[in-house]
C-alpha cells in the first residue's frame, strides 16, 4: 500500500479557523483511504497538542512530521498550503525524495482500481519518456513574526504607531484591526475592532459615572458594553496576532 503525507495549514488566528483547518485535512484523509491509499494526516494526530501539551515545543512536531514524510510516496498538498510556512519546508522535502505531489484530488490515482499489465507497462514506457516537470515556485509570505504583511500596509507598521502613540491595551487593538482588515480577516475583524471599541466606551461610561459620585456596581460595564454591541457580546477574539 502506497503510503501519502498531508501538508497543509494548521495554526489560524481564530480556533474556528484552526479547527476548518483540520477538518480540511481529515476530510482530504478519508477521501484518500477510500481510493487505496495509506495516509499521514499530522493535523489529525496531534490536533490541539499545542493546547493541551504547551510543553513539547513546536519544532518538535515539525521534525517529526518530516520523518514520517521521509518514508511516504507521495505528498498531498492542502488548499492554503502556500500560507503555512510548515507546508512549504514539507515540499521542499518531498522535493528532495523525488517523490509525486499533489494538489487535488481528482488527480490523486485511485488506486482500488486495478489495472490490465499491458496498461501498467503503457505506464512505465510514458513515465520513462515524459519531459521533468518544472520546479514548483515557493511564494515566499514575508516575515509573519517580526512584521507581518498586514501590518506593513501604509508608511508607518502598526506596532511603531501603538507605541508611538502610547495607545493602551484596547485603543490599540482597535488600531490593530482597522489596520489589516482589508489584507487579513476582513469584515470579522471590523466586528472585532467594534468589540473593543464598545469595551473602551463601556469601561469609561462606567468610570463617568464613578466620577459623579454614583454608586455603581462594575456589572454596569457589562451593561454598556450589551447595549452598545445589540447584544452581539460573543465575538471569537481568542488566538490574535
């Protein structure tokens, strides 16, 4: 049985993209086994280690996933891969072993398909024949740790204005998101510059108050902050970077 690694994204900024991720990656898995194939899905096997486990660094992960690339067939490549610099280290490895890569599939052979021998020597000739495909081009992303692409929009890279600025915590994570909106999460992150933005107004609306001398108790933030959201208190602001 021919063995097939999966590589694709996995860490996201939300956990629901994280968890969109995985379940690309497994559903991509079981597509695979049905059509005779024995895959790795690293998405699947350790999902949420980095949670759960803090510990085992990430590196870790990363070189053992490769040794399990060394021994497989061929590579399956994710829709998204060009994001995970992972993805990227993991084809240039299958690169290295010369073995077949993938990016849909419809093109994957089924492999529960059996095939005349005149047909499997047909095969081999063609294979033997054909021009090398060209090198696949690696996109290179920018430096996401130190600055991120989203982040160097205008003239100025959004954490020199903050600091510059002095901004606290939540005027700056207003800034953050009115920043990359258009090149990262779109109208989600809109939403979650008006969470802070409807968090800071609600804190100092409290604090007027405080100023006035009314007895408020602290549950008046969590009035405001109601009032000005319509309700919608829930957004996912967890995982940001």
């Amino acid at each position: 049985m021919k063995k097939i690694y999966l590589a694709g994204p996995y860490n996201a900024d939300t956990g629901i993209q994280k968890q969109k991720n995985i379940d690309q990656a497994r559903d991509a898995a079981a597509e695979l086994y049905r059509n005779g194939w024995a895959p790795f899905c690293p998405h699947t096997m350790t999902a949420y280690f980095d949670d759960d486990f803090p510990d085992i660094e990430r590196e870790t992960y990363l070189e053992t996933d490769k040794a399990w690339l060394r021994v497989c067939d061929a590579i399956f490549m994710l829709i998204g891969w060009q994001r995970s610099d992972g993805a990227k280290s993991e084809l240039r490895q299958a690169d290295i072993q010369g073995i077949d890569r993938y990016y849909a599939l419809k093109d994957v052979p089924d492999l529960t398909v059996a095939k005349p021998p005149e047909a499997e020597e047909d095969e081999v000739v063609q294979n033997l024949t054909a021009e090398p495909l060209p090198p696949v081009p690696v996109i290179e992303c920018g430096d996401f740790i130190n600055h991120p692409p989203h982040y160097t929009q205008g003239k100025m890279e959004c954490i020199r204005a903050i600091e510059g600025l002095g901004l606290p915590f939540h005027e700056a994570q207003v800034l953050k998101y009115l920043v990359r909106w258009r090149s990262k999460g779109g109208v989600e992150d809109l939403k979650k510059a008006r969470w802070y933005l409807c968090r800071l107004i609600a804190q100092n609306s409290f604090y007027l108050e405080q100023r006035r001398g009314e007895r408020t108790p602290e549950e008046t933030i969590a009035r405001h902050f109601a009032e000005l959201m319509g309700g919608d208190t829930d957004a996912d602001i967890s995982g940001e970077s």
